[in-house]
C-alpha cells in the first residue's frame, strides 16, 4: 500500500477559523494500568473527507454513505508544474488526461503542495486550486470524488486573489457536494501513487478513503491509502 495520509498532531495546519487537534493523554499505562487519550478536532482536520452536508443542508451526511463509496478506482493527475495560487484548467491541465477517466473513478490532483504541509510561513495555503468547470466537466463523465493534496481544491482566501476578490467562491465544493459526490483533502504521497500508475499504465490503483462514522456529521478524518 501507499499511505496517502498526514499524521495527526499538533501542528497539523487547519482551514482558517477552524478548531485545531490536540491530542492529550488522560490515563498512562504507569499510573492507570491502560493508557486514553481525548481527543479533539474539526471533522476536517488532516487527511480527510467532505460530505454533501459540508455544504449543504439536506445533504447526505458522513454516517449515511456506505462503506462502497469510499473505496473505488483512481487516476492521479500531475499538476506539480503549477506554482502557488496558479488555476488548474480543464484545456490544458485536464483534458489531456480524460482517456484514463471513466464513470466510479476517483481523480487525484498531484500538486506537489504536500511537502508545505509543515511550512512555518504558511506556504501550504498558497496552494493551487481547480477552475470550478474543472468540477463540472469531471461531474459529467460520471466522476464523483475529487481529491487533492491541498488544503482545498478552491482558491484559498486572503492575499493573492485576483483584484476585487475577497474571498473563494467555493466553486468546486458547491459542484462536487451539490452533486452527492465527496472532496478529499490534504492527501499526501500522490507523487508515488503517480510514478506507480506511470510504471503500470494499464493497472487501476484502488483508493480506499474509510471516514470514521460519526453520527450527523459533515466529514471524518480518514486513513487514506492506495
């Protein structure tokens, strides 16, 4: 297998205003005789998986979607040319690639912005993002995950957006979502799930994104691996 997945602790980076995890112990196998930790964090923290209801009310929720939607086949795609808060079209980064892509597969953008994922001046929020029609298209030959290894596959908020831009559309996630279909983020090692497709082409690699069922809620970490 390869672990596509952030390990997470305290300095795992979150999307602004959201809450941060920690990890803390409670009982210690010296003093209670078995070791507990309390946990805490956003049903967005790290590695992890967006329902419909992330965006929308009378979407599906994360407890409600079977198991079978989270593992199917995937194509990686490599976009690590792109540089930071740079768009990812349909024409020139996409289209190219459509043959690979057919209705139940899964579609991974490489970016390359993993290795940011540490960054301490906050580079892995300058991440490039997707063009919405991007979403649209995919939609339309029967695509229904899209995962990135980005905080988001929209343009993050703040400097660099384009004049007269305030904040993100959230173009992809209202297309995706609004569709019934699911957004994985912050996935890593997309770089080696794209050599090991280039080195057997005519083989699927089969993503497994298993979220934890919580009940009610608008996405889960997930231990993401191919």
């Amino acid at each position: 297998f390869i672990d596509l997945t952030h390990p997470l602790d305290a300095d795992v980076p979150v999307y602004p205003g959201d809450p941060p995890f920690s990890s803390e112990p409670v009982c210690s196998v010296p003093k209670d005789g078995y070791a507990v930790h309390a946990l805490s964090a956003s049903s967005h923290a790290g590695t992890h998986v967006d329902a419909p209801s992330h965006f929308f009310a009378d979407g599906a929720t994360i407890d409600q979607l079977p198991p079978s939607t989270f593992v199917l086949p995937a194509v990686v795609i490599d976009v690590s040319h792109k540089r930071a808060r740079e768009c990812i079209s349909w024409a020139a980064d996409v289209a190219p690639h459509t043959a690979r892509i057919r209705p139940g597969t899964a579609v991974l953008f490489h970016t390359g912005w993993s290795r940011h994922w540490r960054d301490a001046a906050g580079r892995y929020f300058d991440h490039p993002w997707l063009a919405a029609d991007v979403a649209v298209r995919l939609l339309a030959l029967g695509v229904r995950v899209i995962g990135t290894d980005t905080m988001s596959p929209d343009q993050m908020p703040g400097a660099g957006m384009g004049e007269g831009e305030g904040e993100p559309d959230y173009g992809v996630h209202r297309a995706v979502l609004g569709a019934g279909g699911l957004i994985v983020e912050n996935l890593a090692n997309l770089g080696a799930l794209a050599a090991a497709q280039r080195a057997a082409p005519a083989a699927d690699a089969v993503l497994s994104v298993l979220p934890l069922r919580i009940a009610r809620c608008d996405g889960s970490p997930v231990r993401a691996v191919a």
